[in-house]
C-alpha cells in the first residue's frame, strides 16, 4: 500500500465538493478543480479526504499517491498559498514592477516585460529580489521557472537570476600565465 496515498487529508476551514471526476476545493485564497482518473477513489467526510484504488496494479499504484498529493497541495493552497523567491546576482541586474507586469533588466540590449497570470501575485520587495506567490503549487513553480530562464545563472561567476536555496556551483576559470 501507498504510504503517501493512505494518509487523509484534513480539510479544515475548506469546502470540497466533487462533480463526477472533478474535484472542487475552495478556501479563503481562492478556488481550485482537478479531475481525477476514473479507476481511483476518492471519499469526501466532513473532515477528511481518503483516497482508495480498487487493486494492485501498477497504473492504480502510481496514481494513488499522485491523485493523494495533488489534493493535499489543492487543500494547503487554498488554505495558506504558495510562494518561490528568486534573488537576481550581477552587476546592473534589476527587476521592478509597474502595474501588473514585471520589468527585468538582466544584461540584455532590452527589457524584458513578463505579465504573469491573472491568479499569480508577483512582489519586487528590492531590486535584486522577486516573490512569486499563488494558490496552485504547479503554476507558482512554473512561473518562477520560466522567469529563471530569461537569464540562468552561470557557474563563473554565479550571474543570472536563482532561486534563493539554490546553490550555485562554482567552476575555476583559466588561470594566467605559467
């Protein structure tokens, strides 16, 4: 058996309610659905959530505990959020926030504009530092990727937008002279 899937989700102060294989959670920060596959089980009481599959097979295994984790980061998401923070490492690298958009300025001969979703919140709280934060794990992950890409960090000198556990493994350059 799953250890992750036979756990129970708590859902205190959410409300969960399901319509056929669509799973609706909804809390203080916000709404979110998630189908689920027909042949795993989930039982909604009043103050858990058991998810259960019929046998042993190994398409059933895997999305026991996947179907398990994806509702638990539904429920914590509408209940407390998300967050990533990117810090931004070089000389002249900025990032700052006019209305809605972000204005990263990284080395490039531009700016570049990035307008985020409309159920992500993006903060600048200094220039070398930007919080991406919202309610569904998955969008806040892919959105603070796809910012880290405009300018990954390179392993000479550590330049580039990170995220701020990341460490950075550092590579010697060429070494002058004999």
């Amino acid at each position: 058996m799953s250890r992750i899937g036979k756990k129970p989700i708590s859902i205190k102060d959410v409300k969960v309610s399901r319509e056929g294989n669509v799973i609706i959670v909804n809390g203080k920060l916000g709404k979110l659905e998630a189908a689920t596959h027909p042949n795993i089980k989930v039982d909604i009481n009043a103050e858990e959530i058991i998810v259960t599959r019929p046998n042993d097979e190994k398409q059933n295994r895997a999305l026991h505990g996947l179907t398990r984790a994806l509702l638990q980061n539904m429920v914590k998401g509408v209940t407390e959020g998300f967050s990533k923070t990117l810090d931004i490492v070089g000389v002249g690298y900025k990032a700052e926030s006019k209305g809605n958009h972000l204005v990263l300025t990284i080395g490039y001969s531009h700016p570049i504009c990035f307008l985020p979703p409309e159920n992500i919140k993006i903060e600048v709280p200094s220039p070398t530092q930007i919080k991406i934060s919202g309610v569904d794990k998955d969008l806040v992950g892919l959105i603070a990727a796809k910012i880290r890409s405009f300018r990954e960090p390179e392993p000479y000198k550590g330049k580039g937008i990170k995220y701020s556990n990341e460490v950075i493994i550092r590579k010697a350059g060429k070494t002058a002279g004999k």
